[in-house]
C-alpha cells in the first residue's frame, strides 16, 4: 500500500466512515471452535480498521495484535480498549512488506482486507494447531450497490476456500444477501 491509501484511510476514519462498535457478527461463530484453541490465546487481527473485533477478542481473554495501515484507525482502536478497560497491541504496517511473524498467532483473523499475496504469510504466521477466520468480498458483489467494486478486492467463488486448502475447514460459505461475501474458519494441523 502506498502513503496515498494510508491517507485515504486516515481521512475515512476521521470522517466516522466503518464507525461501528459492535464486532462482526461472523466472529461469534468463532465460539463454536473456541476449544480447539489454547487457554492463553495469542490472536492477530489483520487489517482492523477501528478495531471493533480486536477489542471483542480482548474481552474473550485473547493477547491481541491488531494491524493497520491506518494511524486513525489504531488509534480508535487502543482509546476503544481502554475505554473498556482492555487492551491490545498494535502495529501500523504496511502489509506490502509484512513482518516475520512465522508461528506466532494461535488466532488470525480478517475482515473485508484482500490481498492474496499474503495468504501464504497468513499461513506461516498462524502456529500449528491455530485457526484462521477470515471474510471479505466476492465477484458476487458486483451484483450489489456500494464497495468494492474492482476485481482485485474480489474474490473469485471458491477462492478463499482454495487459500487454505490445506487446513481443516470447519465452517465455509459464500452467501449472495445484501452483498456478496465468503467466509472461512479452518484449522492448521
């Protein structure tokens, strides 16, 4: 990513654009698998924008690193943690050039962020045994008004189930309602 979307992003957020508080609602399926996990849970959320989903795994009892390459969106993203007495880490990369973070996470999670050169690093950076939830836009969503709308911010049907092919897919689906998306929950064995 360049200077030029930080500062797109910077300004979104400062607008009140991706103002909501309350997680995703995808995440709470993550309940169903939460066993699979260890008891001290080190998860990354990749692309947090203002942090909405970090600071619900902070309040699971999670060790959250949350990513952006928005200032503004971190910076939302620790005054909502400690305005609910939480914490969580955070690092403003550009995920162009992410960090060596070879089995690190127990967790990663994403929401809405596509940039298929770094499933590879996603799997790398995700410990045996740990799980990846992630969920962004299909070609499905050209159907529909608003973003995205360029083909490099869609998936491909059946794509993201492809990027982990090789873990243990405990959840997928692509749904065509209000907008077009895929979502996944698999496990590295």
């Amino acid at each position: 990513m360049s200077q030029q979307e930080r500062a797109v992003w910077d300004e979104r957020f400062r607008s009140g654009d991706h103002a909501d508080s309350a997680p995703d609602p995808f995440l709470f399926q993550l309940e169903e698998y939460w066993q699979l996990l260890p008891p001290r849970i080190r998860a990354l959320d990749l692309a947090c924008g203002t942090g909405r989903n970090a600071v619900w795994l902070a309040r699971k009892g999670c060790d959250v690193t949350a990513v952006d390459i928005s200032i503004e969106g971190l910076r939302k993203t620790r005054t909502a943690a400690q305005n609910s007495g939480l914490r969580v880490d955070t690092a403003c990369y550009d995920l162009d050039a992410p960090p060596d973070w070879r089995d690190r996470f127990d967790l990663i999670i994403c929401f809405f962020f596509l940039e298929r050169k770094l499933f590879p690093w996603l799997r790398a950076a995700l410990r045996a045994g740990g799980v990846v939830l992630y969920k962004t836009y299909t070609v499905d969503q050209e159907a529909f008004a608003g973003r995205p709308r360029h083909k490099s911010h869609l998936l491909r049907r059946q794509e993201l189930l492809n990027a982990f092919r090789n873990f243990r897919v405990l959840h997928y689906q692509e749904m065509m309602k209000d907008r077009g998306v895929a979502q996944i929950i698999a496990r590295k064995d």
